[in-house]
C-alpha cells in the first residue's frame, strides 16, 4: 500500500509538474510617452515595422486609454488592475504609497499583477522602467536596495545603467551617460552612433538575456521589459533621425487653447528644458523639427521591440507565450497647444494596446472597443487560465481578444483634481470645483467646444456612469 500511494503521489507530481510547465508565458513591453503615434494605427509617416507586424498577428486596440495621464498612477493602474483613486494626490509616488502601506500595516494589501503571477507558479522578472523607477527602487539615484516600488513582486528587478551610473540618471540620459541636470538639458539631441549610445539600448540588451535564460527554465515566466523612449528629452541616433528628413508630418488638430476651465496646463516639464529661446506653440519650423525627433524616437523604440520579439522566436517559447505592447499613455505634440501629457484630453489619455496570443483567431483585425488599462490584469489571468482576483477593478478583455467585434466598456481616468469618463460619443470630465466639461466626440469639434450647459441630463448621466465605476472615490478630490 505504502508504494501505491507514493507511485500515486509521483504521477500526480509530474501531472502538475507538466501543467505547470504548458501554462502560457507573458511578455509585456512597455513604452513610456508612446501616444498612438504608429503605422499601424493610422499615423502613415512613422516607421514603425515591428510594433505594425505584432498588430498584424494580434489585436490591437485603437481605443485604449489609460487610468491617469502621468507616468506613475498610469502605471499603479496597469500594474496592479486597481485605479488607485487612494493615492490620486501622490503625484508620481502612487507606487511607493502603496508600498509604504504594505511595510506601515503589516498587513496584505491586494497583490499587484506581478505578484499574483508570482504566487501562481511564475518567475516573475522586469527590465527597465516598468514601475514609474527605472529598476523599481527609490532613494536619492532610485537606486536603494531597501525601498521596493513594488514588494514582493519580482524574482528580479534589473535596470542597467551603464555610463549614466544609476536609474535616476538613465531616465533622462543623453548620449554616453550625459545625465540632465538645471542647468544642462537640452530637449533635442542626435547623434551618429549605436543604439547603446542611449539607455534603451542597455535595457533592450539585458531583455534579451533574461528572456534566455527564462524560455531555458522550468517555469512559465512573466516577463515585463519597460523602453524609456519616447519620453524627454528626445535623444536618438541619427540613423533613425534620418528616416524623416523628408517627411510629411500634418499639423496638430485642433492647436489652440481651449476656453474655460479645463485640465489645460503650460506643458511646464516640456518647457523647463532647453529650447534655445523657442516655443513650438509659436514657431511652425520648431514644432516640426520636434515631431521628426518625436518620430525618430518611436522608430527607436520600435526597433528594441523587434529584437526583443525575434528573441522570443529564436527560444521557441513564442509558440507558448502572450505578448502585450502597452504606451503608458498619450502625449500632446501640440493639439490643444499642450506639449507633454498631464491633461484629462484625448491626446495624453489615448496610448496603443496589442495583445498577441499564439492561438488566438481573426488575427490582425482592429478594435475600436474602448477598453482601459486596468484591464490588463484580468485579461492575462483569463488567457492563462489563472484566477482572476476579486480586488481587480477591469474587465477582462479576452471575448475582444478572440473577436474584434465583441463590445468594450467606458474608461475612466483621474487627476488630483479632476475626473473624466470616456463613452462612446462623449468625454465628461468634473472638476474639484465643481465646473464640468462635456465633448461630443461625433462632432468635427471634438474636444474643443464644452457642450455642458446644453445638456445637463447627459452631464447627470455620465456622472452617476463615474460613480457606478469608480465609487464614491471619484468625487473625494485630493486636499493638495
């Protein structure tokens, strides 16, 4: 009897041994600052052949958009499935708030994405700026071994440096560990060199090993690798520069300041860099030159994203493995004359979503579902057939995954003092004050005409839309 129940417990052994080891992998790449600024979904000057052919294999979602305009609570939301409202007032902190929370109660707070992966059989590794730090760690450099943005989340949280010496002086790096300081930090720069003249090319360099040395192991893994560029200051080697030297880039729509109380802000980080006594919002010739750089940015990000893609294939664990491609959100080039991100308007709020799996069906076609970035998170636990917790707040986007037409859902998104919701045809936004505004996204005016005072019972609606979403938390504005 005793060899029965151990020849028993073996096979039952090696039966989970083997589930585990068919359980799908995940590969998410992130891209920092990246709005929709890509061939493949509509803008035909970028070259962007990498990301276009993922699109052409997976489902890409011209629709999505992300939980907050900035880089840190856009993050919390993509990363742990939950909008973060808690923290709204954190700035770019949202993460390590929460982390804080964890340490100062001594107690659970609901698992992030990562963690719940890791708990679930996963080696769970990220490379690059995933969370809002390069690397993951605060600290004076970003660089302190006792500060996790996100506990418990990774077996490894990697961020090579190289010259710039550590995270905080990568994450606006110049060429060859040029690092911004008040005084020196030009917004423009190329030069002729490598990719590994800029971070990103030390971040994809260390992507493509540790994406090795998992599809070696005997682990499904979670891989998340996150590319600084686009972000400021635009740096990029020339060769990639190039490629627009000629190139037709169309104007901003809708490019002047809007009217009345709006998330309209002066692009302040964009012009606290050095300009050369330039302002876009004024000089054509200058905002042309910084959507080439823009552009040459993307082309450079894109093509870490093919290596590391022909990386996954090389391994032949693609045949096993879910590959999302998320911008962490939009970013103005002018429209609404805003250069940067920070408003609730469609451009620093709308960013590219591709979700690729080896199985899938109908691939290549297009959605136009709105769906938002808390999403993810469900939707990986469906795809690779994990539980989905009861703390996520998104809705999984599998049943879209499989057919493009299938229906998406409003999205919502937040400021410290204002809140918006995006339906079908309108955007709402409420401010702490109490002013609302209200587009109808079914006019040529989009975002340029508040239509609120017209219709108040729309205006009821999609308020009472916000609470049925987001609780009683999405009126509670920050007191700072």
């Amino acid at each position: 009897m005793h060899k029965y129940l151990i020849t028993i417990f073996t096979l039952l052994l090696m039966v989970s041994n083997f589930v585990v080891a068919q359980q799908k992998n995940v590969l998410i790449i992130c891209v920092d600052d990246l709005r929709p600024e890509l061939n493949s979904f509509g803008a035909s000057y970028v070259h962007s052949p990498n990301i276009d052919s993922l699109a052409s294999v997976g489902r890409a979602f011209s629709r999505h958009y992300v939980n907050s305009p900035s880089c840190g609570p856009s993050r919390y939301a993509f990363l742990t499935g939950q909008y973060g409202l808690e923290y709204r007032g954190a700035s770019n902190q949202s993460l390590f708030k929460r982390a804080e929370a964890i340490e100062e109660k001594n107690a659970s707070i609901a698992a992030s994405m990562p963690e719940w992966f890791r708990n679930n059989g996963y080696t769970t590794v990220s490379v690059g700026k995933v969370s809002h730090h390069p690397g993951g760690r605060g600290g004076e450099n970003w660089d302190d071994q006792n500060i996790p943005e996100m506990p418990n989340a990774w077996d490894k949280h990697l961020m090579p440096v190289a010259e710039w010496e550590t995270p905080k002086g990568a994450m606006h790096g110049l060429s060859f560990g040029k690092v911004r300081t008040a005084n020196d930090r030009d917004v423009l720069e190329t030069v002729d060199a490598n990719d590994k003249s800029y971070p990103d090319g030390h971040i994809a360099e260390e992507g493509l090993k540790q994406l090795g040395e998992l599809a070696k192991g005997d682990k499904p893994f979670f891989l998340a690798i996150g590319l600084i560029k686009p972000h400021l200051p635009f740096g990029v080697p020339k060769r990639y520069l190039d490629r627009y030297k000629n190139a037709e880039i169309p104007p901003a729509l809708h490019p002047g300041k809007p009217e009345g109380v709006t998330t309209w802000h002066d692009s302040g980080e964009f012009m606290g860099y050095n300009r050369w006594g330039k302002d876009p919002r004024e000089d054509k010739d200058f905002a042309l030159e910084l959507k080439k750089y823009y552009a040459a940015c993307v082309s450079y990000a894109d093509k870490h994203v093919g290596d590391i893609i022909k990386k996954l294939k090389e391994t032949g664990a693609d045949k096993n493995t879910i590959i999302v491609v998320w911008g962490d959100h939009g970013w103005h080039l002018g429209e609404h004359a805003i250069w940067g991100k920070h408003s609730l308007f469609e451009e620093s709020l709308k960013s590219p979503l591709i979700i690729y799996d080896p199985i899938m069906d109908n691939k290549g076609q297009m959605t136009d579902a709105i769906v938002e970035s808390v999403d993810v998170f469900p939707t990986l636990c469906e795809m690779t057939t994990l539980p989905i917790p009861d703390f996520a707040q998104g809705t999984s986007l599998k049943p879209i995954v499989e057919n493009a037409d299938a229906e998406g859902h409003e999205a919502v998104a937040f400021k410290s003092h204002a809140t918006t919701i995006r339906t079908n045809q309108y955007r709402f936004v409420q401010h702490k004050g109490g002013e609302v505004e209200l587009y109808d996204h079914q006019t040529a005016a989009a975002e340029q005409v508040n239509i609120s005072e017209e219709n108040p019972e729309v205006v009821k609606q999609l308020k009472d839309k916000m609470v049925a979403k987001m609780g009683k938390k999405a009126f509670i504005f920050a007191t700072k």
